[in-house]
C-alpha cells in the first residue's frame, strides 16, 4: 500500500484511490451531470448529495502557469512548473509539467494527463502538452 | 431587484468615525528581530500600538466598551491583558473589525470600539506557505494544491497575473511600476521599513520567486501591531482628534470554486469588486474620480491592477495603461498605497492601511502628504471577499 497525501475530507480517499489505479475519477452528479473537484459532499450545482465516481478523459487545456525559481519542497526541486489545467469536465486543476516546457507553453494549449511517482510513494497525475 | 437605496445607502455611512490610531516601531522592531531578538509576542505588539491609540485619541482605556482582536491573538486572553471587559467583542481581520465596529455602533451595542491586532510572525517564523500554512484547510486553496508543488500565496497570485498578464500582453515592466511608486512613498514615510529608492532596473534585476512575480512583488514579513479607535460619531465629535469618518462600505464574496481557483484565475474578482464598488459609491456618496488615495491590501503586487480595473478607476485591461500614463507614485494622479503598503512599510495585514487613510486625512504629512485630500478609499480582495471602505473628513 503507497503513502497518499493529506485528505482534507472523507471525499479524497476514493480520488486519490483512482489515481493509485491509473484512472483518475472525479464525482459527477446524476443530477445535473456536473463534475466536481476538489471532491466534496454535494453538487455546487443541484446541492444533490447523490454522486457517481467516473473517470475523466485525461485532456485540458491550459488556464495558468507559475515557474518556482525557489525549492520549497524536497519533491520539487527549481525550477518547477505549475499549470493550472481546466478539465474537459469541467473543473480547473492545479498540476504540474516537466519544467522544460516552461518557455513553450501558452493559454489554452491542449494537454494530457499522465501519471508520476510522487517521492512520497503515491502516484500524482501530471500533465504534457498533447 | 431589491431597492439599494434603503437597504445600503443610509445604513451605515456617517455613523461613526475612527478617533485614535497607534502603531509599534516597525522599523526598529525590524531591525531588531534580524538581530535575534523578540521585543514581544503578539500580544505585546498589540497591547504598545493600543496604549498609543488611547493617547491618540486622548480617551481612558475605561471608556471602551467594545473590542475586535486580530486574527493573531485570542479574543479572552487579549481583552485579560487589556483589562477591557467589554459589553460586546469579536475577532476578525482588519476590514472586517473596521465592518463589525459600525455594525456594533449602530445596533446600539458598543460606542467606542478598540480594535487592536499584534502579530509577531517574523520572530515566531510563521509559515505562509507549505501544507500546513495558515493552519491548513481554513481556506482550502492555500494549502489543497500542495502535492503538486503550489505552496504558496504567492503563487496562487502569480498564477492569477500570468493569465492576465498573458491576456494583454503585459511585461514585466508593467508590473514593476506598482513595486517602484509605493517605493517612491516609503521612502518619504519614516515608519516604512524599506525606504531605499527603488528603480525599475532594480527590480528587474531581483530573481523571480514565483514567475512572474520577483522578490519586490512580495510584502514584508515584519513583527508589529496596530490598533484603532471607532467612535460613534455625535461622541466622536467631541474627542480631542478630529474624527475620521466612515463615509461607506460595501462587500460582495465569491466563494464558487475557491479551491479549483476559478474566480481568481477566470474573473480576477472581477464581479466581486464590481458590486462592491457599486454600494460603496453609492453609501458614500462619490465615484472613483472623487477618490484622494487609494489604498489596496497589497499581499503581492497584482492586487493593484485588479483594484483599478475592479473599482473603475480604468477599463478592463487597461490597469498597465493607466498607471505609465496617470502615475501612481509620489507626483502621480492617482496615489496608491501612500505609506508604501505591506510591500515597503509594514504587512500588517491591511491594518496599517486604516492608520495611512487617517493620516492623510487629518493632514500634515509633508511631502508624503497628498494634496487637498477629502476621501481614501480601502480595497482588499483576500480570498474572494471584496471589501471596501471610504473614509473622508
């Protein structure tokens, strides 16, 4: 069994469950068909408390970028590239990208996502330009 | 649509007015800290800068009978250091202590209202980033995002102002020019800690932290303390200080998708800052163009350029523009931060912005001072809460 990282709810564990298995799920209400992240008890839309986990496609596009030119933490070495990625689904992700794509990336560009080994032990997703 | 002229425009505007201001010796206390001392803790700092604000206002500390404590120390133990058993008290942060002092005034529960706040988060070493920054989970997107390497406040602006900054074609210069004016007013503010000239040169110069914002992008971390006297206003009247009076609130929160950043990095605020601005003109009684100053809860730098566009003093994209060609540093249009904000006097957490808005108020600054000034103008955007406050004289 990997470490995982901190759940700040009982919604995280079936998220990062899925990402252990290389399939990333998301809830979705029945409802109103409208994904949620991060995870949570009910649909900002409909206040349904019903969910179905389902996985996401894997494509985004890009909203923002941050290069840390700092070492903050012992997984990230500098420079490290965060991306914030809106999900085909729907919802805006903060992930990261190998810091060489830096100078290449721009809004809107289309990604995938893939999946890393986090130091700590758990699988990540991560993404790359498509 | 509900008729705002009820609800809003005569609530709370002219009821009360800030009558006493007292601060710590933030650039000797800086000094000191870096030498490895700790002059006090928080309560301490909080306990000189009331002390002062009593002189200030020259009323007895038994003439108190409300207090809002900062974030930064416990309610019950602050008021046992003040001695202060009040008939109504609270904790919040600096606009919204200013916000629940005129609500307390004008329900009838208190009359003269302390507000104090002391933070030694300098010589405690307080985290503002990692994952258990600000104590973890209270506002979710500071800390959610930490296993993918975000881990900072910082950053989160970063992300915001590289997606605006890629919107409309801004440089790094662009965003240079907010460091390099408030530097202009520190440096004519003897209570600013960083007063050393500041050219554009030397700001690009500096290393990125979170690209694209560079070290003078980011505020201070200093040990200080403020504290404020609200009064009532005929009472107000009189005091021994001239009343600075709060002409008008308003606030409007975001709070959809804070955590997935989608006000933030989609609006900027945006609509938040646009119904703000509608009620706190329309309690005060002016518009952008009757604003003095303007002062801006200024973590990092960015918030500048969502507060012009936010508030209307420019058009949607069109802060860059408006600050190269009207100038918001010393001999500017439109001064902005005039004491040199969190990012050159002190991060007081928006607390030193309500003693700078007194100050200019009352008069007689020097060359700090700005002309014929009637009415500042407070903004913050802290997590998606817009909040604004107008005072005038």
């Amino acid at each position: 069994m990997s470490q995982s990282p901190r759940h700040y709810s009982m919604y995280d564990k079936p998220m990062w469950d899925s990402i252990q298995e290389g399939a990333m799920k998301l809830q979705r209400c029945p409802e109103s068909g409208v994904f949620r992240y991060p995870p949570g008890p009910a649909c900002p839309a409909s206040l349904s408390l019903d969910y179905e986990w389902v996985p996401v496609s894997g494509k985004g596009k890009i909203i923002s970028w941050t290069v840390f030119h700092r070492q903050y933490l012992p997984a990230y070495p500098a420079p490290h590239l965060v991306v914030a990625v809106q999900l085909e689904e729907g919802p805006i992700m903060v992930s990261y990208m190998d810091a060489g794509h830096a100078g290449r990336i721009a809004l809107d560009m289309s990604v995938t996502m893939e999946y890393a080994t986090h130091p700590d032990g758990y699988k990540i997703p991560k993404f790359r330009l498509s | 649509m509900q008729d705002k002229s009820d609800t809003i425009d005569k609530g709370t505007s002219n009821i009360s007015g800030i009558v006493g201001v007292g601060h710590t010796d933030w650039v000797q206390d800086y000094k000191r800290v870096r030498n490895g001392e700790k002059p006090f803790d928080s309560y301490g700092y909080a306990t000189l800068a009331f002390n002062r604000a009593l002189l200030d206002a020259g009323i007895s500390r038994d003439e108190v009978d409300g207090l809002i404590v900062g974030p930064t120390t416990a309610y019950e133990r602050m008021g046992e250091i003040l001695n202060i058993d009040p008939r109504w008290g609270g904790q919040a942060d600096a606009v919204q202590a200013v916000f629940q002092a005129v609500m307390a005034i004008k329900s009838g529960f208190a009359e003269v209202v302390a507000l104090v706040y002391g933070n030694d988060q300098r010589s405690a070493a307080i985290q503002y980033g990692g994952p258990e920054a600000m104590g973890g989970g209270s506002f979710l997107s500071y800390v959610y995002h930490s296993p993918w390497g975000l881990t900072s406040q910082g950053a989160l602006y970063a992300l915001m102002f590289q997606r605006y900054k890629s919107m409309w074609g801004l440089t790094d210069r662009d965003l240079g020019e907010v460091s390099v004016g408030q530097r202009q007013w520190a440096a004519l503010n003897p209570n600013a800690i960083m007063r050393k000239p500041l050219t554009l040169d030397d700001y690009l110069a500096a290393n990125y932290i979170a690209e694209p914002l560079r070290l003078n992008d980011y505020c201070l971390i200093n040990d200080g303390g403020v504290a404020l006297i609200i009064m009532e206003a005929s009472r107000a009247k009189r005091c021994k200080q001239k009343p600075v009076m709060i002409r008008g609130l308003g606030r409007s929160d975001l709070n959809h998708h804070a955590t997935s950043l989608g006000p933030r990095l989609m609006d900027f605020y945006r609509p938040a800052q646009m119904n703000t601005a509608e009620q706190v003109y329309q309690a005060a009684g002016v518009g952008p163009e009757d604003i003095d100053a303007l002062l801006v809860y200024d973590s990092f730098s960015p918030h500048i350029f969502f507060a012009l566009e936010g508030f209307g003093f420019c058009e949607e994209g069109g802060a860059a523009k408006f600050i190269a060609d009207k100038g918001i540093g010393v001999g500017g249009q439109m001064p902005v931060n005039t004491s040199g904000g969190h990012l050159s006097e002190s991060y007081m957490q928006g607390w030193n912005h309500q003693i700078e808005a007194v100050r200019q108020l009352r008069g007689g600054l020097g060359d700090r001072q700005v002309s014929d000034c009637r009415h500042v103008q407070y903004v913050s955007d802290v997590a998606g809460k817009a909040m604004s406050i107008i005072y005038g004289n």
